[in-house]
C-alpha cells in the first residue's frame, strides 16, 4: 500500500480564491492603542522600527543549564527574548524563519525568530486561538467559533502578508453532511446527533499531508477528519470520555494518536479506502489527565510517543512492530502537571505547571533518557512550546515558550557534545547514578505568590 505523494504540491491550489485579502501589515500599521500599550509596558517612549521583545544584546553571554556541573558541560542556553503580553498565549507554532503566537484576541502575531522584530499579524473574525500548526505555504488555526480558518503565508521584500482561503465547516457542508453510524466501542454518548462542526474548544490538531487529512480535537470529545482537497468533514466520531487535550499523527503509519482528561492514550486508523476511523490501541497507564503528545523518531524510523499527566511525569512507549508499542519508562522531575511537549531530533522539551522547562535527551542505543537542563525565568505555568533547529551539525536550536504569567520567552539552547549514560541506568530512577544525575537536576520553581495560593487551595478541596 503505498500512500506516498509522488510530488510536493502546494496545498493552497485546493481552495477558490477568495476575494477578500485579509491585511497582515508590519508592525509599524498596529493601532496607536496597541503602541501606547508597549510603551506603557516598557516605561520608555515606543519606538515602531525597534523589536518590542526586550532582547538582549549578541554579546549576552550564554548562561550554563543548572542542571550540569563543570564535569557534565553538554549543554548551553540563554535567554534571548522575553515579550509580556496583555492575555494568555494559547498556542505557538515556527513557519520559517517566523514564529506565530495566537492569543484570545483575534490577531495570530507574527515574529521573526532570531531579531524577534514584529512582522505583523493574521487578522480573523474570531479569536481564542487555541491549536495552531503549518505546513507548506499553509497555516491552521481554531477559533472560539467552533470553526478552522485556512491562510495563505507569503513574504514580499522581507514584508509578511497572509490570505484566508478557507473556513471550516462551510455553510454547504451542512447540507451534504451525512452522519455515520459509529461503532459502539467509538461512540460514547450513542444517542447525541454528529455534526460536521465541534461543539466546544477546538484544542488541538494534526495534519497527515500524505493524505491531506486534517484531524482536529475538541473538548466537545469528538474527533473530526478534514479532507481539505474536498473541503469535507470525512468522518467525526467521539473519541474519548473527556476533553480531548493534544493530538499527533505518524507520517510514515498514518496512526493518530490523541490523549485526553479521561486519563487514556488512544491510536486510531482510518480504514484504506473508507473513510470512517477505527480504535487500534488504548494506552492507559494511569488515571491521571493527560494534557500533552509528542512523536519522536529514530534515525531507524522507529518512533516514541511521549504523554505528559497531570502528575508531573512523562510517560513514553517505543515502536516495536508497526502497531506494537511498549511502555519504555518514565520521566520524572516536573513538581506539577505536564502541560506540552515537543519532539526534536533525540531531544524531548517540556513545559510544565510547575514554570519550568526541561530538555531531556534520549540515548539512540538503550532509549534510556536523561534530564539536560531546567530552564527557569517564567512565573506561572509553562502553557505552550515549540521549536526550531538551527544547525544540526553541532545542535543548535531555538525554543519557544509561553507562559499563564503572560510572557513570552525566547531561548537559544546548543549541545556541545555527545555525553554517554552510564551503563545499567533506566529512566525510570531505579539507578543510584541515575538518581545522582537527577539530583543535580533538581530546581526550586519561581511561581508568582498568587498562582501558589490558588493551587494550594484547590488542592485543600480534593
């Protein structure tokens, strides 16, 4: 069965034209309102041609992860950028060399991400962006409509512009939607009519471009298959018994794996030639919800899917048949819920309740894993992250974070050497070095005094 596209094409040749050319102007056309925000914010008169992310000069030194010692030097990263903002970043995602933030204003910013100088912005109907992701020239979002907006990204001259192409569900679709008969180990609430549009919080999506199929999830406990080509819903089914929080797919498979506050792991397929999904996998290895997925692959194309609950850890499993996966340990270090996750090369990044972020690092041989380093600057829960590699002959890489305490954070992080785990250690600490190494990796959260009130007293009502 080869799924395999035989030529890259651009995805915006699915859609009509639309008439209307949404306006994506650099930062010099914001409103006035907007540039006496930043200079109130600053407390210096707003400069339109300077970055307002407070920057720090090329010559910042680098700062040393606290997690290493002068023995242990594998890894450096600083703080380049950090950006308030007036509301919480929901959702983060890298399009080339620009990074694009979505908020609950109705405006994605877009960034560029080394100088971190605005380039402008997407302007929508409707705000809340909560998922966001890219691929080609194309750029999903969700909105607190219940709807997903398709743009068109292009840059002129240096100058970045955008055009809607696309919403989702279309008025037509309505019409010719058909309801399918769902399969009883799928369908939760049996009784509740599908419709080609989510109920409730667009949280997540994941885009498999071999077969131009959109998935997205909901707190409304659906998932919903998009044929974009078509400009359809394929099939929508409910998936979980809680809201869905995160989702990724698997290129080379076309498995979707979506994780929920039910506390379970699911994999899903869609059946080759149909359209309706089917339920391979459930990975429930606690209770606890589970509020973020990553897919790492190997050099062997092997992949690992990593969840992170609500308990702090990290659990993941390793591919060892095309639908077998095995529960390959736990990683331990966060003090609160694990809110995202990102995969880059051998590399996992977590962005925790706790204002931290952890890089840890995967060993190719023994999948064994290791804490790298703890970076520490934000003051309420880490709420998204993504990132982007730079160069990977000596892996150098940009990390993007945004935080409850409304701050955006940019770090610039390079390895400088392969460093060898010691031999019989386990990710899961059972190991006295491994509980030595993890011991260095120990930080003291800086959580602002009011989110600590308010945590401990939602824990003194359980």
């Amino acid at each position: 069965m080869d799924r395999q596209l035989t030529h890259k094409k651009s995805l915006s040749c699915f859609f009509d034209e639309d008439g209307t050319e949404d306006q994506s102007p650099s930062f010099q056309h914001l409103t006035r309102h907007n540039q006496n925000f930043l200079s109130r914010l600053h407390g210096t008169h707003f400069n339109p041609d300077a970055s307002p992310l407070m920057s720090q000069s090329p010559e910042s030194s680098w700062s040393p992860s606290p997690s290493l010692t002068p023995s242990h030097p594998s890894l450096l990263y600083c703080c380049i950028s950090s950006l308030r903002r007036d509301g919480d970043i929901y959702s983060i995602t890298v399009f080339g060399d620009l990074v694009l933030t979505g908020s609950n204003s109705r405006r994605v910013y877009a960034w560029q991400s080394l100088d971190c100088h605005a380039k402008g912005y997407v302007q929508a109907s409707s705000g809340e962006v909560r998922a966001m992701l890219t691929y080609d020239d194309m750029l999903f979002t969700s909105h607190k409509d219940h709807k997903i907006r398709i743009w068109n990204m292009r840059t002129y001259s240096g100058s970045f512009r955008s055009r809607k192409v696309l919403t989702l569900p279309c008025a037509s679709h309505f019409k010719s939607f058909i309801c399918r008969s769902v399969a009883p180990q799928h369908r939760l609430t049996p009784n509740k009519p599908i419709t080609p549009q989510h109920r409730d919080i667009i949280s997540c999506m994941a885009y498999y471009h071999v077969e131009g199929i959109l998935y997205t999830g909901s707190f409304d406990k659906t998932i919903k298959a998009w044929k974009l080509c078509a400009k359809k819903c394929l099939d929508s089914f409910v998936g979980h018994g809680d809201h869905i929080n995160d989702m990724v797919v698997n290129q080379q498979s076309g498995y979707l794996f979506t994780c929920s506050s039910d506390g379970t792991v699911k994999m899903w397929l869609r059946v080759y030639g149909e359209t309706s999904h089917v339920l391979v996998k459930v990975f429930s290895f606690h209770t606890y919800p589970i509020y973020a997925l990553a897919l790492g692959m190997s050099s062997s194309q092997r992949s690992f899917l990593y969840s992170g609950s609500s308990d702090g850890c990290i659990n993941f499993w390793v591919q060892e048949m095309s639908t077998h996966y095995n529960h390959g340990g736990v990683l331990e270090g966060h003090q609160f819920a694990v809110l995202c996750l990102v995969a880059l090369e051998n590399l996992v990044i977590s962005g925790s309740e706790d204002s931290t972020i952890r890089i840890w690092r995967r060993d190719k041989v023994k999948f064994s894993h290791e804490c790298l380093a703890v970076l520490e600057g934000h003051r309420g829960p880490v709420r998204c992250l993504a990132a982007s590699l730079q160069d990977e002959l000596v892996m150098s890489f940009l990390v993007y974070s945004a935080s409850l305490d409304q701050t955006f954070k940019v770090w610039r992080v390079k390895l400088l050497r392969e460093v060898k785990i010691p031999s019989g250690s386990r990710s899961n600490g059972d190991d006295d070095t491994e509980d030595a190494n993890s011991a260095v990796c120990e930080a003291t959260p800086v959580l602002s005094p009011s989110w600590v009130k308010k945590k401990l007293q939602c824990r003194s009502l359980k």
